[in-house]
C-alpha cells in the first residue's frame, strides 16, 4: 500500500516538476544565431560575450580575445541552456564562467 501511495504521489508531482525545468528563457539581451549544416551551428549572443556549439574553438576566442563559452551536443538554442559547459575561453573565465555549469548559468554571465 505504501507503495502505491508513493507512486501515486510521484506521479502526480512529475507534471510539477516538468515545467519547473522547463521555465522559460528571457532572451532579451541576446541574439541568438542560426546556421542549418548536417548538425547546426548555434551561438547565444550576450553584450559580453557568446555561447556557442561544439563548432568553435576555444584558442581562437582567446586569440581575438573573445569571451566564449562551449556545450556540445546541442541542436536547438533551448538544448544549449541545459547542457554543460564543456570549454571556456580566458576572459569567459575572468567572467566568472566555469566548465560543468550550464549554458543558461554562463548566460547569465555574457548578458
């Protein structure tokens, strides 16, 4: 019985919780890019700096100097606010940007 109950209440919270994670972006302040190749390239542009796919390069950020941070994996602009940061250029680090947080964390840091 104890068990039923407490699947009953698991499923009954999961719609809660599902749009909890799932809460709307503000996009304002950023920009967001688009180009459609076999997997798209995507950035996420802040007055900072920029979050992009696994298409850019950390060393050429930092050559231009260029605050940057880089998820992988992602096809859409939403997919890039929950995957984790996997690089970050020297100034997205000077920005307080750190590998293993999310893209919407970053974000918040190149607005």
């Amino acid at each position: 019985m104890k068990k039923i109950i407490f699947v009953l209440i698991l499923a009954l919270s999961l719609p809660v919780f599902a749009k909890m994670t799932k809460e709307k972006m503000n996009w304002k302040g950023f920009e967001k890019g688009h180009i459609e190749l076999a997997y798209p390239l995507l950035t996420i542009r802040g007055s900072k700096g920029f979050l992009g796919c696994g298409y850019f390069n950390v060393d050429a950020c930092d050559k231009t100097n260029e605050a940057c941070a880089i998820v992988s994996g992602v096809k859409t602009h939403e997919d890039m606010l929950d995957a984790k940061i996997k690089a970050v250029s020297s100034l997205a680090k000077e920005l307080g940007i750190e590998v293993g947080m999310t893209g919407k964390q970053a974000l918040l840091h190149l607005k």
